[in-house]
C-alpha cells in the first residue's frame, strides 16, 4: 500500500474507541456516519436518516458542492460536513476520511451508496461503459471499505460497513450488464468481508432496492429512460411501472432504503452480518406481472 494512502493523523483515544466497540449500541447518537454519494437520492436519505438518530454524518461526494449543500440543509457545522470525494480514486478516499477524522475523530458507519448507471445491451457497452461503471462501484466501494476499515482496526473500534447494492446484484436487470455485473460484485464484497472483518467487531451487510425512481439522479440522467424503454413503458410512467410489480403494490421510496439502513446499524441487529436485505416490495420473493 502506498506511502500516500496511509492515515496520518490523530484518531479516537483508545478508551474512547473501547467504548465504541461491538455490541453496537443501542443509538446512533455516539456514532459518525461517512455516506458515499450522499448529496442526492439515496444517499441523500440515508445521510438524512442517520444525522436524524443522531449520529454525526459526513456526506462525501463527487459533487463537492452539492455535498456541501446536502450537509447545511441535514445538520449544523458541528454534526454534519460535506466533503468532496471522488470514490474511484485512492488518493480522493484518504483524504476524504481524514477530513472526516478532523471533523469529528473518526468514523464507525460507512455508507458505500455512490454510483451511477450505464444500462445498455450486450453490443452498445463499450469497454470504457464498463470500465467506469465498474471503477466506481466495485473499485469505489472496495477503496472505501479497505480505507474505513483500516481506520476502525487500527483502534479496535469495530463499526458498521453498508453497501447500497440492488436486487440487480442477484436478478439479471435486463439489457445492462455493465450495472447489473457491478452489483453482484457489490454482493460479493459484503460477503467477503464480513467473513473477514467480523474479528475486528466491523459488521458488514447491504441493501438490495429496486425500482426507486423517485429523488434519484440516475434515473433523472438517462436510466430512466433507458428502462421505460427496456419495459415498453412512456418514462413518465416508470415508478408506476415498478410499483406495480412489487407484491406490495407500492413504490419503493429513498427513505424506504434509508430505513433499512437505520436498522441494520442500529444495534438492534448487532449479531448480523453478511446480509443483504431486500427493499424491493417484494420484487425478488416473487414476480406477480
Ligand atoms: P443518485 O444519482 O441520485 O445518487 C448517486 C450519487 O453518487 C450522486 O450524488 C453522485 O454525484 C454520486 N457519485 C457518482 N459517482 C461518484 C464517485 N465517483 N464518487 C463519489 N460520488 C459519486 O442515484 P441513486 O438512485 O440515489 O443511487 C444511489 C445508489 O443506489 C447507487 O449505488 C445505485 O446503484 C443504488 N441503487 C439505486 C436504485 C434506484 O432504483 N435508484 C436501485 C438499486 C440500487
């Protein structure tokens, strides 16, 4: 690893960290949350969410300025910051982690939610489509969890790793390999590392939503219409499309992932980790249209 990479400043005192340690409390009051994307959509929510329990949230983003946004609108300077971060990248990871650091000692709940979507069949997805996607989620999340990671091990402070996958991550979404093979590796990671972080009292576990279009930047930016035309349906229609074949009959919203969230770092699940929890309105129980 390189040099560069490395945390270089002071953390937790280690009697602080002691306290912070599995089993997970009750309240996310003594908690600080780092929410990958967390300037719009789900992220959004999540960061929302959390700061709401009351756990200091650091909203990084590859949009520094609506990062920044997202944090005045969610808490004060004192409870919630907005830093710039650019997932896919290394250097970008680091720092953003430090900045959390200074801003409030360390962090205990990461949010590997960033993402965008490149939908295409087969023969439209070139090479830098499956470059990019895969650099952001699958690259971006495993720099992130390897980042945060190495900082709550060095203190055995244990903590709370959650990735935003998708019910994609174990349904073939049709016509979009580049998303869809993204998400099962997304799957993946949470499984190999919660085997493998588990000793140092990090839980690792993720979401699986489908279908939320409402709030979200990638539909807004061309997936949605790529979908409405993959289901034959006028784009407009699309959160009705989807709503309607859940079993519950019902759209799936941010603050429905949020939630999910919200509980899976709790602490009222605090012997679970591995899991990947369907928010999908019953989508991948059963197919009823
Ligand atoms: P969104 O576009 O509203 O939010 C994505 C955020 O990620 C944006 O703020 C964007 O600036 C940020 N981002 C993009 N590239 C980044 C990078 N390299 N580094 C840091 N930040 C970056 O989209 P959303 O719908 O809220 O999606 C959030 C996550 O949820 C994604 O991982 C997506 O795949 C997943 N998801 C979404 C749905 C859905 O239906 N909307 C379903 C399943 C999973």
């Amino acid at each position: 690893i390189d040099e560069s990479e490395k945390f270089r400043i002071e953390y937790w005192s280690l009697e602080e960290a002691k306290l912070r340690r599995q089993p997970a409390p009750k309240s996310l009051a003594t908690r600080v949350a780092f929410v990958t994307g967390g300037a719009s959509g789900i992220g959004r929510a999540v960061a929302e969410r959390l700061a709401g329990e009351g756990a200091c949230v650091v909203v990084a983003d590859l949009d520094a300025e609506q990062a920044e946004k997202a944090a005045a609108e969610i808490g004060s300077a004192d409870t919630a910051v907005g830093v710039a971060c650019d997932v896919s990248d290394a250097r970008a990871v680091t720092r953003a982690l430090e900045q959390a650091a200074l801003a409030f000692g360390g962090v205990d709940l990461v949010v590997n939610n960033a993402g965008l979507s490149i939908s295409k069949p087969l023969l439209e997805t070139t090479e830098r489509d499956w470059d990019l996607q895969h650099d952001v989620m699958a690259k971006g999340s495993f720099l992130v969890s390897r980042e945060a990671a190495r900082m709550m091990t060095t203190q055995g402070m244990g903590g709370d790793i959650v990735y935003i996958a998708s019910k994609n991550a174990v349904f073939a979404g049709p016509k979009n390999i580049a998303y869809s093979s993204v998400k099962a590796d997304q799957a993946h990671q949470v499984r190999l590392l919660a085997a493998e972080l588990g000793e140092h009292g990090i839980r690792v576990n993720g979401v699986n939503p489908d279908g939320v279009v409402r709030g979200s930047g990638i539909f807004a930016g061309g997936w949605g219409a790529q979908r409405a035309a993959v289901y034959g349906v006028e784009e407009k229609d699309l959160g009705a499309f989807y709503a309607k074949r859940t079993i519950l009959g019902r759209e799936v919203l941010p603050e429905h992932v949020a939630n999910a969230v919200h509980v899976l770092t709790s602490g009222e699940l605090s012997h679970t980790t591995g899991l990947l929890v369907p928010v999908d309105g019953g989508v991948a129980a059963a197919f009823l249209r």
